[in-house]
C-alpha cells in the first residue's frame, strides 16, 4: 500500500513535468509561442501598472482619510488643554488671593505694633 502511494506520486510528478516542459518548449522553441508570450507579457505590464494606480489611488484616499481624523483629533486635544490650562490658572488665582489674606492676617495678628518699612 505504501508503495502504491509513492508510484502515484512519481507518475503525477512526471506528468506535471512533462507538462511543464511542453509547455516552456512552445513558450522559448515556437514563432508563436515568442509572439505568445510578448503578448502575455504586454497584458501583465498593463495590468500590473493598472493594479499600481489603483493601489496609489487608494493610498491617496487612506491618507486623506487619516489627515482628516488627525486635525479632528488636534481640535478636541487643544480644547481639552486649553480648559485643563484655564481650570489651573483659576486655582492659581485662587490661590494666591487666599495667599494675600493669609498674609494680611499673619502680618495684622503678629506685627501690628510694628512700623512698616518704605
């Protein structure tokens, strides 16, 4: 049985060879099989080159695509940042005006008979 497989084998291997040299023969050893390939070569540049621009086209959309999500994602990042930066400088001014009434209170409770310097 398992050398049933391998003879199986051997005659599908030498048909596919056989085939493929006829083949390579009619392409490289024939007038038409040269003008045959010629041809078969001119339709696969065409196509190739056809399959190129559109692939260019495609990438051209893919990156106006991300452009735009870009300059979307741009906008909502600046707006966030510019109200993290106004919510801190609001605390910053909150803090230095309870900073000028402690010190008012510090200096009003500790050096209210001292003179004030100018």
């Amino acid at each position: 049985m398992n050398n049933e497989r391998h003879d199986n084998r051997f005659w599908f291997g030498f048909f596919i060879g056989g085939l493929l040299g006829a083949i390579l023969l009619f392409f490289m050893g024939t007038k038409e099989g040269k003008k045959t390939g010629k041809v078969l070569e001119e339709k696969g540049k065409d196509l190739l080159e056809k399959r190129g621009k559109e692939l260019v086209k495609q990438g051209e959309e893919i990156k106006e695509q991300v452009v735009d999500e870009i300059k979307e994602k741009k906008e909502d990042l600046t707006d966030a940042a510019a109200e993290k930066l106004d919510t801190a400088l609001a605390q910053i001014e909150k803090l230095q005006e309870q900073s000028v009434e402690t010190t008012k209170h510090i200096r009003q409770r500790f050096f209210k008979n001292t003179p004030k310097r100018r």
